[in-house]
C-alpha cells in the first residue's frame, strides 16, 4: 500500500470537504440531490484522490525505473534527472496538474 505524503494531513480532508459543501450549499451555488452523509463521503474521497495524485505519480515513476536499476546503479544513469524526466513526460501525457 501507498503511504500518502500529501502537503496537508489526512485528517483535515474531512474539516476541508465540510466546509467545501457548507459554502456551496449556503451560498446557493449548488442544491445536493443526495443525502448529506453521501455528498460529504464521495466529496473526501474526491479531495483525497486529488491529494494524492504525485504520491501515486512518483511511486509509478519508481516501478518504472526499477527496470534500469542496472545501468542507474553502474552510474550510466543520473537516477534524479531520468525520474524527474519521466515524471514531466507523465505529467504531459496525462495532463496532470501538481
């Protein structure tokens, strides 16, 4: 399992996605069409999806790499520059914004 390194602790996700819903819905921005409980369950699970998404970005970038360890190990490989590069390259092609 993937250890999560998000920028704020995973105990504010549930403060944060309250208050998300509490200025949507006080200021009319939005009318939920579902119980609270489940409106306030898939906007945590939405908030820690986007949370976590270098988190999970970096540890496939390590899986990737792992098939060069030979050649990052012999010092052919600069391990920094190829898993940032990699890293960017994902970011590109998936359009994620870190």
């Amino acid at each position: 399992m993937l250890k999560s390194r998000m920028r704020i602790p995973k105990s504010w996700v549930p403060l944060i996605s309250r208050k998300i819903i509490y200025n949507l819905t006080t200021k009319n921005l939005i009318k939920p069409l579902v119980p609270d409980e489940k409106l306030l369950n898939e906007t945590e699970a939405l908030l820690f999806e986007e949370l976590t998404v270098e988190d999970r970005l970096n540890e496939e970038v390590r899986e990737l790499l792992k098939s060069h360890s030979l050649e990052i190990e012999k010092g052919k490989l600069d391990y920094r520059r190829l898993f940032e590069l990699t890293k960017q390259k994902l970011v590109k092609e998936r359009n994620l914004v870190l």
